[in-house]
C-alpha cells in the first residue's frame, strides 16, 4: 500500500508515520509536508520506506501528481496552533481550507481514498459545570479562525463525498499529548520551562478543561478508521481523558520535582474555549477501538522524560516561540 501523508513532519503526522512502520510492513510512506515552523525532519525515522517531498499542498501540481500515485491519502497538514490563529489568520484560511481544497481536487479525479484528520474544536466549547459531551451529531459552532478553518475544511470533505462520491472518512480528536510535539503547545511549553527554570504559566484561573488522549490511541484509531470506517462517516476520537489546565500544570509541577503551586497566572486567551469532551461510543462500539493509555499521570511522567531526553531536538525552537508568546503578552 502506498500512503500519502500530509504533514508528516509535524507532531501527530510524524507519531502515525513511526506507529506504522513498526505496525505494518506492507505499507510505503510518501510525506508531503512544507517544513513551516511546526515541521520537523527530524522527527521522521530514516527509513527506506519513507520519502519526505517538501512542498505546499495548496501547489495544486504538485499535490495532483503525488495524489495520482497513492492509494490513500491521510490528511494530517495543518496550521494547527489557536494563538498564532489570532496573531494572523491567513495562515490558516491558506492550508487548512485552500490546501485542503486541492487535496480533495486531486483524490476526486485519480479515485483515491481519503482520510481527513480534524478537531473536537470545530464543535465549539461546553459549559464547565454538566456532563454534556460532544457527539458526531452536535452541531458546527467554532470559536477561533483555527477552528473555523478545520469547521470549513471538514464540510468541504462532507460534500466532496456527497457531491462527487469520494471515498471518505473524518475523524476529530481532542487534545493530543507525547513526544514530538512542538514547544508552543501546553504540554510541552511547560515541561521546557520547567526545565529551563521558568515557572509554567496558565491562561487566566487555568480552569478550563481539555480532554487529553496519546498521540499513539489517536494514531491507532485513525488506522482503525481507514481499513474499516465506513465512508462518509465521522468518527470522534478521546480516551476520557478531561483535565482542567491546573490539575495539568500542577501535576507537571509535582512529577518534576517542584510545589504544585508554582506557576504563573497570564492574561487569558481571546474567545478562550471553556471545556471540550468527546463521546468516542461511535469508535468503540462499531469499530471495536480501545484506548491503551489509561493512566494520564504515566503518560505525563513518559511525555516529561522524552523531553529530558530530547532537547537537541526541542532546543531550537524554544526562544523563538517563547519571544513570540512574549510579544502576545502570554
Ligand atoms: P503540527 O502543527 O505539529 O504539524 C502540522 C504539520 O503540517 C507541520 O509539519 C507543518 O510543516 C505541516 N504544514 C503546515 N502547512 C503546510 C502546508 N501548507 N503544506 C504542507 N504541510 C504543511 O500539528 P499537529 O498537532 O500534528 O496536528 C496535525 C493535525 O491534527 C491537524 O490537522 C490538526 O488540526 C489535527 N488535530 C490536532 C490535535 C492536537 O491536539 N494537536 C487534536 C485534534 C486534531
Ligand atoms: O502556555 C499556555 N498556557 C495555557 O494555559 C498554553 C500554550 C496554553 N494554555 C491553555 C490553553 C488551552 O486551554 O492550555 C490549553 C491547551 O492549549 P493548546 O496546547 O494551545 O491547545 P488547544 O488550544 O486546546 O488546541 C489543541 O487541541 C486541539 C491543538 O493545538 C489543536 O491543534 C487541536 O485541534
């Protein structure tokens, strides 16, 4: 099977390209990923079955002779962080709409299966207090020009299956966390500056709740979904995992040694999303998908000790993104 995958270079792209390679062999990897911010070579094993091609997949050309020698296509690529959608959006309009849109162009003339990787964000939030959840049914209301972008993306793949029968799926996720991911995003910003002797800092009272999944379960169930979703189904991904950003600061503060109070309160987020949480049944019951990272502290304590581990890897993009935040005020 040849594979295409969009944004291999990037955090949970690069995570599906290593957890194939050790799941499958009969599968060759293709990575079309432009190497902005977020990408990383690095992150990619030197493997004889993967080719990394560096390009845009808003260059129509390019993306219609890649996508002409694939047998699927896993969509991945994205401009995928909140903050820098709110710094300057047209990022985002540009790759996650316009490039998704030439994607979907190229998998509908040469018939190639598609997996389209989304968020639990496009949903909008839930209100902290109750235990509503999110389900394929809920309707779209998404709050920044990230997820307003994915939103839009994921209807465009809904009416490409409709409107020119094209084979396929949709998955969103909710938060995803291990190693490989950039600085900028919580998990990891925090862990760096704990390890650089700065205190983490919360967006405002830090109770807002994100529900936490391994980048691994996320990989494993995207899998599940291209060899037996059903097309044209959206299936939502979490693992139960519903955590306010507090309990996670103070949990990274504990692991690593240091009083569970010591962090720092920053202005919050515009439009800040109060709580999101996933109702998964759709995965589990008809695709018989399981999470196998249980423990969330287990997974934080790894996630920490792949950082420690690997700072040649995070270090060059550490002052940049920190300047960056500054200059956002957070
Ligand atoms: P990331 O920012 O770490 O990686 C994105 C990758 O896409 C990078 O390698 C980047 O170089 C590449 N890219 C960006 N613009 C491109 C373009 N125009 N052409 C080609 N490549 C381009 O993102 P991530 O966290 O790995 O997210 C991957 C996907 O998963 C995204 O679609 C995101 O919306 C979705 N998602 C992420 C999470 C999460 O918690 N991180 C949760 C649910 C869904
Ligand atoms: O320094 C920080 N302090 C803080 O309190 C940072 C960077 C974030 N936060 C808060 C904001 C969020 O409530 O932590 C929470 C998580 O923040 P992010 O890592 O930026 O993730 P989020 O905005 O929830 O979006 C993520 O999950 C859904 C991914 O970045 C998206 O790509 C994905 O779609």
């Amino acid at each position: 099977m040849r594979l295409l995958v969009t944004g291999g270079a990037g955090f949970i792209g690069a995570n599906f390209v290593r957890l194939t390679l050790e799941t499958r062999t009969d599968v060759e990897v293709t990575v079309l990923d432009l190497l902005t911010y977020a990408g990383n070579a690095a992150s990619l094993p030197e493997d004889p079955r993967v080719t990394l091609v560096k390009g845009d997949i808003a260059d129509a050309e390019m993306v219609d002779a890649l996508v002409a020698e694939a047998d699927a296509v896993v969509h991945f690529a994205a401009e995928s962080h909140n903050d820098n959608s709110l710094d300057d959006p047209w990022p985002f309009v540009h790759t996650n709409l316009v490039g998704t849109f030439h994607l979907l162009e190229a998998a509908r003339r040469h018939g190639v299966r598609f997996h389209h990787i989304s968020t639990d964000e496009v949903y909008g939030d839930l209100p902290l207090e109750g235990g509503d959840r999110f389900t394929p049914d809920t309707p779209y209301n998404p709050s920044s020009p990230y997820s307003s972008t994915k939103a839009g993306s994921d209807l465009m793949v809904r009416a490409w299956v409709r409107s020119f029968g094209l084979e396929a799926t949709l998955s969103n996720c909710s938060n995803n966390y291990g190693p490989l991911q950039h600085v900028e995003k919580f998990i990891p910003r925090q862990i760096t500056n704990l390890l650089d002797g700065v205190r983490p800092k919360l967006y405002g009272a830090g109770l807002n709740v994100r529900d936490w999944i391994h980048v691994d379960d996320h990989n494993r169930a995207v899998w599940t979904i291209l060899e037996s979703g059903r097309i044209g189904e959206t299936y939502l991904i979490g693992a139960d995992g519903e955590a306010s950003n507090r309990d996670v600061v103070e949990t990274l503060l504990e692991l690593m040694g240091h009083e569970r109070d010591d962090y720092e309160h920053v202005p919050d987020r515009p439009g800040h999303d109060l709580r999101y949480a996933i109702d998964a049944s759709r995965l589990r019951e008809e695709l018989g998908w399981e999470p196998r990272y249980g423990d969330f502290r287990a997974g934080l304590s790894a996630t920490i000790d792949w950082y420690r581990a690997h700072e040649a890897w995070w270090r060059p993009q550490k002052l940049e993104t920190e300047l960056r935040y500054q200059r956002l005020g957070r």
